[in-house]
C-alpha cells in the first residue's frame, strides 16, 4: 500500500476519533452537569436547591454528611456515601445544600452531576478530573439497577478505581429509594431461580456495600412534617397561624397519601401562592 493511501486512511480515522475532551474554567462555576456525545462538562449558574437550615428532620444524616464532605473538601480522608431511603424525604436536597455549605467556607469543592444511564462514560470523566486542582463531588440521583442492567459495573469504577485507583481528588455520593440498589422482589426472584441463589445477585448486592458511608431516610411524623412548613413560611415571610397551618396542611397530605418533605414543600407552595409572595432564588 503507498504512503499516500496510508496517508488517506490515517487523516479519515482522525477525522472519526472523537475529539479530546478539555476541562472547563472551573474558577467560572461550582457546579456542573456531565453530558456525552460529544463528552463535555456543562456549567450550571444556579443550582436548585434549599438552604441547609430548612431542612429538618434529618439532622443526624446532615452532620453525618456535612463533616464527610467538609473534610473531604479539605483533603482529608472521606467516605463516598449512600442516601437510602424514604421518597420526598430529602436525600438530593441534602446532597446540594451541604454542598453549597462546603462551598461557601472557601474550598474548592466543585459538584458534577451524572445521570443514571451515563454511567458508562464515568471512566472518561474520570480521568478528565484526574489531577486537578480542586476537589469533585460526583453526584447521582436516583440511583437503581433492574436484573438486567449492567450499569452497575461502571460505577465500581468510581467505588474501588480499578487498577489506577479512584482519583484523590474524586468522592461520589448517590441517593436511591432502595438500599441495596435493586427491587427487593428482583433480589428474590434471582435466588429463588439461580443454580447458585448466593452468587445470582451477590455482585449488584454488595455494590452498596463499596459505599463508606450509608445514610437512612425514614418517613416524618407529623410535628416534623409542620415544623418543615413552618420553618419554609419564616423563611420566606409567610404569615399563617398554626390552627389555619395545621388544618390545611393535614387535607393537604390526606390528598395526597403521604406525608414527607416534598409534601410539606408542595403545601407550602401552594400557600406562598395563595398569599402572594413569590418564592424567589438566591
């Protein structure tokens, strides 16, 4: 084959190798969104999110995760973690709002979001945070696996590192309705139909026991589910009495079915627009 058609063949596979992903100016934003095709990191100007104070009923998960992330922001040894639990009941919420905290002290802790199915790609983010001179929280919501879901054995990269090793500079922190990561009736239909049940579902069992730090959500009762609402309605000078409060906030959750945070935050919201006052960013 001649140099010229070699030459031809070399110019057209680069023109089909993805481009080198570069790093953005992480002095522009704390927070980021890992996208793919093509591999980029998206800034965020403002996050959704609730201050650390209003968030009430989880104060040991909040000082549990608060001093985890704080020392792991000043690069002391830190456990990646797991918010298991009750819907509604804070678990992301926790996760931006300790982050905002952290952010604020002046270190130099950058959060990144990874959706679900862009699990296979976190090798590449990975090394793209490698090395860095700030410190990365990679944040997945609503973490699960179903029986035939092979994302899980991406993650483990970011859990044990393989051969290289997570990077110093890189912890993870993922909230899941499930503690082990998968649907309890899938757990027992595996072993229950496995030539070896232990080892059918061993592998995506213990993938949350890779997690150093495990965090439980539990439903509120109901003093917890008014002191979320009434400490949204100081927060944003909303004046209602505790009769008035108590009795709508009760028909509220009736017609819902459920009493949590993200009830309490969705009567509150109803109210604040009842009232108008506009629930308004920082």
């Amino acid at each position: 084959m001649s140099d010229t058609a070699l030459d031809r063949i070399a110019a057209a596979l680069e023109r089909l190798a993805p481009a080198p992903v570069e790093a953005p100016d992480f002095q522009n934003a704390d927070a980021f969104l890992w996208e793919t095709e093509p591999d980029h990191l998206r800034a965020v100007g403002r996050v959704s999110r609730v201050d650390l104070h209003l968030l009430v009923g989880i104060d040991r998960a909040r000082d549990t995760l608060l001093d985890n992330t704080a020392q792991f922001a000043r690069g002391l040894p830190a456990n990646n973690a797991l918010l298991w639990g009750a819907r509604g009941m804070g678990k992301s919420s926790l996760v931006k709002a300790v982050h905002a905290e952290v952010a604020q002290q002046d270190l130099p802790l950058k959060i990144v979001e990874v959706q679900r199915e862009d699990l296979p790609s976190i090798g590449r983010l990975l090394a793209l945070l490698r090395g860095g001179a700030h410190r990365f929280l990679l944040f997945c919501d609503d973490l699960s696996f179903s029986h035939d879901d092979q994302h899980y054995k991406s993650l483990k990269a970011v859990l044990d590192g393989g051969i290289e090793g997570r990077p110093d500079n890189v912890i993870f922190y993922a909230t899941s309705n499930r503690r082990h990561l998968m649907p309890r009736d899938m757990i027992e239909n595996e072993r229950g139909s496995a030539i070896n049940p232990s080892e059918a579902v061993e592998e995506k069992v213990s993938l949350s026991d890779r997690f150093g730090l495990w965090l439980g959500f539990h439903p509120c009762d109901q003093d917890q589910y008014f002191a979320m609402i009434r400490g949204y309605c100081m927060a944003y000078g909303v004046g209602i009495d505790d009769e008035t409060l108590h009795a709508e906030a009760i028909e509220w959750q009736q017609t819902r079915g459920a009493r949590s945070g993200r009830v309490a935050w969705q009567y509150f919201t109803d109210l604040a627009g009842r009232r108008g006052v506009a629930l308004k960013e920082d």
